[in-house]
C-alpha cells in the first residue's frame, strides 16, 4: 500500500469547537494524501465533524499530552511519510507544507522542522527555545532576569532566518513519520508540559537536528494556561522535576 504523504495528530481536552475548526480546517486543505486523528481526552465526547479523511478516538479519561498523540504510533507505521504534532489553536495556510517538507529533502539529518509562529495580531512568538534551566522557569515564573529569558529564547539571534535551535515549542512539530515512531513518541512520563523540550533533545541526542523556519509561518494563540491554573502549574512544576532528573540537571 502506498503511504499517505502526512498524518497529523491533535490532542484535544474540553476544547470548544470554534478554535479547533480552524485547525482541523487548515489541515484538511492540504493537497496531498492525508489522515488527521484527533484524539479526545474530555469527559465526554462533544465532537461533530465528519470527513473521509479525518478519525476521530475518544479515551476514556484524560491521559495527557503526550500519552495522546501516542495512542496511534501503531497506527502510523507504513502509514506516511510525514507526520504532524499540532496544537488544536492553531492555524495556518496549505502552501507552507510545499517548503517545509521540501527541507526534508536536503538533509537526511533533520529530525524536526517548525516555522515562524505568530499571534493573531501578527506579533511574533518566540518559540525557539534553549534547554530549560531550574533558573529559567524561575524566573519566567516570577517575571525575573529578562534579560536572561529572553537569551534562553535567543531573542539575541536573528529570528528571520532559519537556524538549529535546542528545541521548539510543540504547538506545530513536523517530523519524518519513521524518526516520530523510532523514539516512540513522546516520553509519558509527562503528563502535560515539557514533552516538546524533551522529544527535541531526544531527537539531537540520536544525530537529528531540529530547524527554525521562519520563511513560512503559522498563526497560534497561545494560551498560557499554566500562568492562570494552579492545577496546570502543578503539572508543569512536576514535568519540570522529571525532566531535570531524566537530563541530569540535578
């Protein structure tokens, strides 16, 4: 059989419809072979979009961020050629995929390939990141050291040219299908947070290098939610802890 040329995975909890269509949307606009699989993790299911390419999976809890995406890795082999982690507030225009997956072609090292991301008012987000420190997420926590954040987010770099950043925000990761499944997904140890910085190292750990490209761009909104959620900080604070220790840094 022959292989679709993109899969794309979105992971969704409790999202509402009217951010998540733009998303499901913009891939389903794509010219080439594809199959999106959304996957569900809400209480209950409130999902209403029907279309050939598109499957829907419901878990029957909330499983997390990256056990999600991995509930199909069995299903993406030998399925395509590329594969697709994408937020569900995102989106974006079918004709960046042309030049994203042409790079793919020049080298057999690139693992990883993002573009520029924008907020809606069209300001830039700055989702090229270094690995995270203990002293990074402090002081992003309390609004300390901007100088030093901002470093950590290589705002010193020129942002409109393309480069080999130490990870990328995982609002829109495209990878080679095979390299996706040959790490097995995303580390479950997390359950939400820290799993974009985690498959990136990963992936350079293995000879893979990740690549910002920002001649093409894509529109995210951002949300923030762990800033505003004692919850959502607690399982950013617990990935924290687990990254650390997986890496080494204490």
């Amino acid at each position: 059989m022959q292989k679709l040329k993109i899969t794309c995975s979105i992971v969704i909890f409790e999202e509402k419809f009217s951010v998540l269509e733009k998303a499901i949307t913009s891939f389903l606009n794509l010219p080439f072979s594809k199959k999106l699989f959304i996957i569900d993790n809400s209480k209950e299911a409130k999902f209403d979009f029907s279309h050939p390419c598109l499957e829907y999976i419901k878990n029957s809890s909330n499983i997390g961020f990256g056990n999600g995406h991995n509930v199909i890795l069995d299903t993406l082999k030998d399925l395509s050629e590329f594969h697709l982690i994408l937020n569900p507030d995102v989106a974006f225009e079918p004709r960046i995929f042309e030049e994203l997956i042409l790079k793919f072609s020049t080298t057999d090292s690139l693992g990883i390939i993002a573009p520029k991301v924008l907020f809606p008012d069209g300001k830039l987000q700055y989702t090229c990141r270094k690995n995270p420190t203990v002293k990074e997420m402090v002081s992003r926590r309390l609004g300390l050291f901007k100088n030093y954040t901002h470093q950590m987010e290589y705002r010193d770099r020129d942002l409109s040219l393309s480069f080999h950043p130490e990870f990328i925000h995982g609002c829109f990761l495209l990878f080679k299908t095979e390299d996706f499944i040959g790490i097995n997904g995303f580390d479950t140890r997390y359950f939400l947070y820290l799993e974009d910085a985690d498959i990136c190292r990963e992936m350079i750990a293995r000879g893979k290098q990740i690549l910002y490209y920002p001649n093409v761009a894509i529109t995210h909104i951002h949300r923030k939610g762990s800033a505003t959620s004692y919850k959502l900080f607690f399982y950013h604070l617990s990935s924290a802890v687990k990254y650390f220790k997986k890496w080494g840094i204490f």
